[in-house]
C-alpha cells in the first residue's frame, strides 16, 4: 500500500491501485482544474 499526501491530506493506495494526480486529489476531495483528461483514455506521450 501507498500512501500520498496532498495538502497534509493522507490518502492511502492499495497495492495494485492505479490513480493519477487527479484521481489522487478527487478521492481526498480536492479539485485540480484540468482541461482534457477522461478516466477511460490511455496516456497520450510516454518517455
């Protein structure tokens, strides 16, 4: 399990979870303003 903090807010990952910043941010109840992101589409650049 991971646990990430936004704004001194723990959230906690489990093992095999995949979240993104957003997603992050939404389950601690904070709103990051995004323009073009949807849940269902793939990563578009990788490095």
């Amino acid at each position: 399990m991971a646990t990430v903090y936004i704004n001194d807010v723990e959230i906690e990952i489990a093992d095999g979870e995949r979240l993104n910043g957003i997603q992050a941010a939404a389950r601690a109840g904070f709103e990051i303003p995004h323009y073009c992101w949807h849940p269902g589409l793939s990563v578009v650049a990788r490095s």
